[in-house]
C-alpha cells in the first residue's frame, strides 16, 4: 500500500524575503513620476476646459445683458425723438440734441469713452426757466447732467462704442424730405482690459422724424 508523502516545507519568514522579492510587489520611481504626470495632465486638461466653459457662460451673460439694456435704452430714445426737432449733431457723430414736442424737454445723447449717456432737461412750470432757455446744445449741458443709459456699470467689462446719423426735416426745397436719426452702437466684451472677437453686437436703428418742418420752434419760455 503506497503511503501518502506530505511536503512540509516552511514557508519563508520575513528575514528570508529577498530585495529583489521586495521590488516586484511595489512601483519603480520612473512609473510613479510617469503615473503623476499622466494624472497632472488630465487633471490639466479638465481644469481648462471647466475655466473656459465658466469664462464663456459669464461672456454670454454679460453679452446678453447689455444687448438688452441697449435695445432698451435704444426704444426709449426712438420713442422720445420719433416727435421731435431742432436736432443738432456734431461732426464726429458722438453727440444728438433734440428736443420733444410733446413735453419741450430738451435732450442729449453722447457716446462718452465707453458709455452712451443721456441729458435731460425740463421747463418749470412753477418758476425761472433761465436754466432751461440757456440750454441750446449738448455743450450747454455740464457732465453731472448726464447719466448713463448703456454701460457705465463699475464691474462691468462690456465696452461701448457708436455714432449717430441724421438729416433734418426739409419742407421747403425742391425735394422736401422727412427727417431720419439713426444710431449704431457696438457692444464689445473686454476679458482683462482686451477686447474678444467673438464676443462683440451691433444694433442699429432709425426712426422718422414727426416734426413736420419744425426748426425754426421757438425754445424759449
């Protein structure tokens, strides 16, 4: 009868493992720098990606934003010249003065560095009007006048450039013409004082003036 033969063999201790036993259970330090730069790469690579996307979301915010408050400002000022006169501009194109027909307030638009602005001023109905009667221009107005309707925002990074276009009423030539002001603004996004290309707006409108040949309306009260 054959006798079963058992292996007793002791397993080894810890004084018998070997450096060479101890090297192939762990990493090399050229895996393990390789393993981090790989690590430090994709981690790089999200952290772009996620500054960029928030970058972006904030641009188109911003944008959004001052396309409304122009489109806004840019229906008020329509709304408020569509049925005046005596419109006066400058050569530059950076200046509008009105005045309405309606209630003989006497307006002016300006592009001011990167703001569109707006003067008002109104007769007093109660009082002196030598205030009112000594304003027949922009420059008759001081700069505490005016208030900004698009830009102007102290954290704000949306610049804001335009011109203004224009042709009084003419009722007595030849061929008489009806008066037309048009305004163009640009809005441009500034990342850290630069401008971005792909984050700039143009809006452009032009109202007919209802003044009917009015410019010669007397201002004075």
């Amino acid at each position: 009868m054959a006798k079963l033969k058992i292996n007793n063999k002791e397993k080894p201790g810890r004084s018998d493992i070997t450096r060479s036993d101890f090297l192939q259970g762990g990493f090399t330090l050229i895996e393990v720098v390789v393993s981090l730069a790989i690590f430090a790469f994709i981690v790089g690579g999200v952290t772009v990606f996620a500054v960029n996307t928030i970058k972006a979301q904030q641009r188109s915010r911003a944008m959004q934003e001052a396309m409304d408050n122009a489109r806004y400002a840019i229906d008020d000022f329509a709304k408020n010249i569509r049925t005046s006169s005596n419109v006066k501009g400058d050569g530059s194109g950076q200046f509008l003065f009105f005045v309405s027909n309606l209630d003989l307030a006497k307006y002016c638009y300006r592009f001011n560095g990167d703001i569109l602005e707006e003067a008002r001023i109104v007769p007093n109905t109660s009082g002196s009007n030598d205030d009112y009667n000594g304003v027949k221009s922009c420059s008759d107005f001081s700069d505490s006048d005016f208030k900004p309707v698009v830009g102007g925002s102290a954290n704000s990074k949306i610049s804001v450039a335009g011109k203004f276009q224009f042709w009084q009423t003419d009722v007595h030539s030849n061929s008489p013409k009806r008066g037309y002001v048009q305004i163009n603004v640009d809005l441009i996004y500034n990342e850290n004082g630069l401008p971005e290309d792909n984050a700039q707006a143009h809006i452009q409108s032009g109202v007919s003036l209802m003044d009917y040949g009015l410019e010669d309306f007397n201002l004075e009260l």
